[in-house]
C-alpha cells in the first residue's frame, strides 16, 4: 500500500494514498478499502462498503452511497432499494447474478434529527465523490465492464460532472467520459476504462420507494425500460467474441 500519511497536505480527500498495488484483485481492494481514511466520511460510518459482484460481469452499475442496512451489513445494495433493483434488473432480462455493483462513495453519509436515533440519508458533495473515485477506477480496471449504468443523480454527477441531470439524459447510451485521475484530469484511455462502449443513467431504484401507490408503477416502470436498453446492448453483443479476446481478469 503507499505509504502516504493521511491528513498530509493537499490529500485530506484524497483515497489514493490508501490504495493497495495495481496487481491487486478485487479481495486486495476490498480489504485496502476497509482502512480508507480519504475522507471524513469514515469517521461515522460503521464500515467501509465495497462493490461486489461478478467479477467478469458485463454490467457495472453505480449507485450513490450506502444507506443504512448496508453500512451495517457492509454490503452494496441489500436494503429496500437493492430489492427493487434486482427485481428491475430480472424484469428488463439482465441476470442480476452477472452484474457488478458498487457505489460512488464507500462511506454511509447521513445525518440525524435532534432527540432521535434514526439515521436519515445526506447527498455526499463532489468533493466526497471525488476522493473515492480510485476506488471506483480501481474496480473499473478489475472489473472491465462494457456498460456502465449511472443510478439516480448523483451518480451520474460523479461520471459526468456537476451538471448533469437525471431527468434530461437517462435512458440513452452516452459517451463514456473517463473518470479523472487524482490530479484532476481525465482520459478514458487507460486499462481501467478502454474496454467501455458507454453509460446508460437512470433513476435511483430508491426513487421507486418514494413514490405513491399509483407512482410507484410508473416509476418502477421507467427503471426497467431504462435497464431494457442495456439488456438491448448485451444481446447485440458477441459474447463468444469478446471471450475469445482473452481479456485478463482478476
């Protein structure tokens, strides 16, 4: 693992110091991962949570942060809204088995109302988003997905910046940006991202649960036919092709 202390100027938001070396899998990731202190955020959060999944999936989807049962669990996506995805996922014909999820920040941001216990969700800030984006680029680089699905806004923002919108550019293949490095630049040409055809955004499966009786349908409905897109791009895909490539995996 590098050796920077953390806390040195200039890196108090910064996870790089605390990634481990560039041959390590995902096990070597997630275990670095679970001593990050690149930001605050790890202070009140019980512990890290890393992405996980199918390592050789086609499909990496990208969530927000996570929320409270998975910060007790230490596990993406095991609370109501990893329900609802799984189900979406099944529904737009993508095997929720061969998908690799993860989020774009690692520590369980939340805040509480005076005189309660309840943890009550805060969005993370770009500043958040962007110390732990090596972890993300890491697991891009593990991972080499074809497809990146950006769920609910902030997500997309951590990819595409801070304008974007969910409502204006979910459902349609957009153009993989490349995720900045931690000198700010981005490229989209290194091992981590060459391998990615595009991003589809959509909404938050969370927005689903939001929703009232008669919206709940309608929201869900506009998730799986956002996802149906990817489910489109795989079919269209030469699997046996791509195999046949003999594309490294760890």
């Amino acid at each position: 693992m590098a050796g920077t202390t953390a806390g040195a100027p200039g890196r108090d938001h910064d996870a790089t110091p605390y990634l481990p070396g560039r041959r390590a899998g995902l096990p070597g990731l997630r275990k670095a991962a679970a001593q990050c202190r690149g930001c605050p955020l790890y202070q009140d959060a019980t512990q890290t949570v890393f992405g996980e999944g199918d390592t050789t999936a086609r499909v990496l989807l990208i969530g927000e942060q996570p929320g409270d049962q998975e910060d007790r669990q230490g596990r993406p996506f095991v609370g109501p809204a990893g329900k609802v995805l799984r189900r979406a996922l099944a529904d737009a014909g993508i095997d929720p088995e061969r998908v690799y999820v993860t989020n774009a920040v690692k520590h369980f941001k939340f805040t509480r109302s005076e005189g309660r216990k309840r943890r009550i969700h805060k969005a993370p800030t770009l500043r958040e988003m962007t110390a732990c984006r090596p972890w993300l680029r890491a697991e891009l680089r593990v991972v080499a997905p074809e497809v990146v699905v950006a769920l609910g806004g902030t997500a997309g923002k951590a990819l595409l910046g801070s304008g974007f919108r969910v409502t204006e550019q979910r459902g349609a293949l957009l153009p993989w940006p490349g995720l900045a490095g931690s000198d700010g630049e981005g490229d989209g040409t290194g091992d981590a991202e060459q391998g990615i055809s595009g991003q589809v955004a959509t909404i938050h499966p969370s927005a689903v649960l939001r929703g009232d009786d008669v919206d709940r349908t309608r929201i869900y409905d506009g998730l799986v036919d956002d996802l149906r897109i990817v489910a489109r791009l795989m079919a269209d895909g030469d699997e046996p092709d791509r195999r046949a490539q003999g594309r490294t995996r760890s």
